[in-house]
C-alpha cells in the first residue's frame, strides 16, 4: 500500500492630506499599449554617442521626455546615461518643438537636431559634434525567474494571491494588496508605468509598492527627472534615490527589494529599525537604508509593529500594470517541517488541514474551521498557487506553505 508523503512548512505620522496634494491634474490621454500612442511616443526614449573634443572622443547620452502636442526635453548627460557612464555632473536641460518631422533643440551649449532616430549635435559655433543614436535599455533582472523557496505572488494566469485583484490580458492591475504576509524577505516585480504625455507630476503614471504594507518605493513616470523621494524609487517621504533608474513610459522595468523587517521585544518594542537595498532596473538607488520603524510613509495601509505585513500595489488613478511578482522570504525562524503522510498517492486540501488540526491541536484552535484556514490565514501550494478550498485535490510530494500572522512568509 502506497503512504503518501505531503511536506509542510507551518509559519507557526499620521498624515494629513489636503486638495494641494492631488493638485496634479490628469489631464490628457492615458496610453497603455504602446502599439496604440501618438506620434511622439516614438521619438521619446534614450540616446547615446560620442562626441569629437579636443581631448578626444567623449560619450554623451540624452534622455528626450515627451510632453505633450510635439512638445520635448531633452535632458544631457556628459559620460553616458545615468547607471551607463552618467560622472554625476548636472545634466544639461532644452525645450524642442515637432516642426515638420523634425524636433530641433537649442540652449547655450549648442543645438540639437533629431529625426529618424538620431539626434544631429552641433556647438553654440555650428560645428558638428557627433550624432546620438537611439538606443533602448532592458533591465538585466527581466523575466527572472522564481528561484526554489519562493512565493509566487503573481505569474500571469489568476489574482488568486491577491485582495481585490483584478487581472487584464494577463497583467495585474493597480490598487491590490496580497495575501502572502512576509517578515524579512526579497520581492521581485515588474512593472510599466502609462504613456501621459500631457500631464505632469503626481498625476503621471502614478503607483508605489509598499513593503510590508508600511514603506512605500514610489512608481511614476519620472523619466529624466531628478530622482527625488516621491518620483520613481524614492523612499516616500524618507529619502530620494541615489540615481535616477527609470526607463521611458510603456518600457517593462523591475524593482528588486531586499527588506529587513523591524525588530522588537517581548513587550512590544521597537529594539531596531527596518533597513532596505532597492535596485531600480538592476541598479542600485538605496543602499541598505535604514527606514523609521516608530512610522510608516504616507498612506500606508498597514502601521507599524511586529506583525508581518503584505505586499500593497497603490491605486493612484493611474492605470499602472504589473507582471512577474514573487517574495523570498529570508529568514524563517520558528518554522517546522512537517510530513503528513495519507494512504492514497492524492488527497484533498481539507483532508490536509484537518491532519494538521489532529496533530497540533494548538494551530487548530488559532488557525482552523473544520477542514479550511481561517480568513486570515492562506496556503501555497508549491510556490506557484493559493488555496482554501477543502475540495482541491494535492498530490504525493507537493509542499503546502502556511502563511500565518505570527511568522510571516
């Protein structure tokens, strides 16, 4: 007779907000598919060359930000792009104007033409210094994949790992928060911000991931601006980023976070602060910050204590998207490898929580009615799906994560 082996891994500032904050007003087009824009959505984006100097060849890179009805930026970066070659010195910034297929620049560096995907760079005399070619960047940590331990908060298929989840084409929606709660862990997401050429602001491609629901690293289309807290990467409210990693709108990009979640005594207090590393589309912004665990960054949906808290997509109005998103929880401390073992080579998941309830009769008591998880409670079935329903049937081999308010992911 067959004796199944099902192993399990039980986890046994007040802020004030005024019409000035929301002052940004959303005024154009909202473009999500970038086979459906405008005629400037392909002249935004990055360029890199070099230049002819006196001391020799130089590189030179320009991000061109679209703003709406023909109307450009060019931001210049001696070196190369920010996190390519980028020395740190203050960019140079022109306004351009769409006349006629062409976008002409000038200020008192020189002049700028670009068409056809190249942007022609003279000196204040007239005298050309080299062409900028476009160029389009992908993060390196793109489509990576789950590694083993993980939890697989979405992959595509359902929002079945989510609070108020909802799923187009594929892709996560804006204004969901998970049901996996983590202590210290690492989180994987990518995500496109919309094309909003017209507007500015916070009301441009607006979202943020907030870490144990407490700490929040914005999402906005902040391309070729200066990385402050409350643009693309910054710690809202604590602290702007160390480089300014975002890529041009309807461009994939990836946060990977790598939190280390507060510490408190027995009795409830706060004996260390959180600490977190961000990098930006592979990049390093935030170098093992330490966050203020006495509170959490605005509009917070959870507060600070020792709880394990989830992952909180923000809804700003903004229809941001999301794609390939997964924790790895750290450290695990408090956690017991169980084997279950049945007389079948299957069984049902509520077969299974209710072994566990016999077994521990104390996890029963906290945590069961009947043969399913309270609410508050979830499952994952080998790091790729949530259940609790009593009737889905798990196999020999699989591994059930119990996710749980006293130990986290």
């Amino acid at each position: 007779m067959m004796r199944s082996r099902f192993t399990l891994f039980t986890l046994i500032l007040v802020s004030l907000f005024s019409l000035a904050a929301y002052s940004h007003a959303v005024a154009g087009p909202k473009y999500t598919d970038p086979e459906k824009t405008d005629a400037d959505f392909a002249i935004q984006g990055e360029y890199v060359g070099e230049f002819q100097t006196k001391e020799g060849k130089d590189k030179f890179g320009a991000q061109v930000i679209a703003l709406g009805k023909g109307q450009f930026e060019l931001v210049g970066y001696h070196g190369g792009l920010p996190g390519d070659g980028w020395n740190g010195e203050d960019p140079v910034r022109a306004k351009g104007s769409l006349v006629d297929g062409k976008v002409s620049f000038k200020d008192e560096h020189g002049s700028g033409t670009l068409a056809d995907g190249k942007i022609e760079c003279f000196n204040p005399d007239g005298k050309k210094l080299g062409d900028l070619k476009k160029i389009v960047r992908k993060s390196p940590t793109l489509g990576e994949k789950p590694p083993a331990g993980a939890v697989v908060l979405f992959d595509g298929t359902n929002a079945d790992g989510w609070i108020n989840g909802v799923v187009e084409d594929g892709l996560l929606c804006q204004g969901t928060t998970s049901k996996a709660r983590f202590q210290s862990h690492k989180v994987h997401l990518e995500f496109r911000l919309p094309y909003q050429p017209e507007d500015r602001g916070q009301g441009r491609g607006n979202s943020g991931i907030y870490i144990q629901g407490r700490y929040e690293c914005q999402m906005l289309d902040s391309f070729g601006l200066a990385g402050k807290m409350n643009e693309c990467g910054g710690l809202y409210s604590v602290k702007d980023c160390d480089l300014n990693m975002c890529f041009p709108p309807l461009t994939w990009q990836t946060y990977d976070i790598d939190y280390t979640a507060a510490k408190f005594d027995d009795a409830g207090k706060l004996v260390a602060n959180p600490r977190v590393t961000v990098k930006l589309n592979g990049v390093i912004i935030h170098d093992d910050v330490e966050l203020p665990g006495e509170r959490n960054t605005t509009a917070a949906p959870s507060k600070p204590g020792p709880e394990p808290g989830p992952t909180y997509l923000q809804n700003h109005g903004c229809p941001v998207r999301y794609r390939n998103i997964y924790g790895i929880p750290r450290s695990r401390a408090g956690v017991s490898d169980v084997v279950l073992t049945f007389e079948t080579p299957e069984t049902t998941f509520g077969e299974v929580v209710s072994e566990i309830a016999n077994q521990f009769p104390q996890f029963a008591f906290s945590c069961v009615l009947g043969d399913r998880l309270l609410p508050s409670f979830s499952a994952n079935i080998n790091g790729d799906r949530f259940v609790n329903d009593p009737a889905m049937v798990v196999h020999h081999g699989d591994t059930i994560l119990l996710l749980s308010s006293d130990a986290g992911g």
